[in-house]
C-alpha cells in the first residue's frame, strides 16, 4: 500500500489537528515575499531551514544544512 502525500497532509490536518493555512502564512512570511520580490530562489531561515522558491511559488523547505540541488 502507499499512503499519498496528500493523504497525509490532510491526516495532520483533519486527525492530529494542525492548522495548514496557519503554516502556509507563515511559510508566505513578509521577508520571504520580499526575497520573491527581489527574485530570490533560496531563504535560509534563522533556524536554519531553507525555503526554496521557483518564480512566486514556495516549492519545497529543506532541513537545517540541506542543500537544493538543480
């Protein structure tokens, strides 16, 4: 059997109860819509995390260390 993403994005929201638009407001933070202004692919965040951005869109966030890769 394989379980979709997203079957379980909607697990975490619907079962475990975690707020997924709370999430994406936070991913869509001022400073990372003003590293999309400025044409920005990558945001490294204080905690060390990294957003990767394509164009507008916030495609993936990579852990602490990780490095994308095109």
């Amino acid at each position: 059997m394989y379980v979709s993403d997203h079957a379980v994005l909607r697990y975490i929201e619907r079962v475990i109860g975690l707020d997924v638009e709370a999430v994406r407001v936070k991913i869509a933070s001022p400073t990372v819509q003003k590293a999309v202004d400025f044409g920005c692919e990558t945001v490294v965040l204080g905690t060390g995390q990294r957003i990767i951005l394509h164009g507008d869109v916030a495609v993936t966030v990579l852990p602490k260390g990780a490095r994308g890769t095109r």
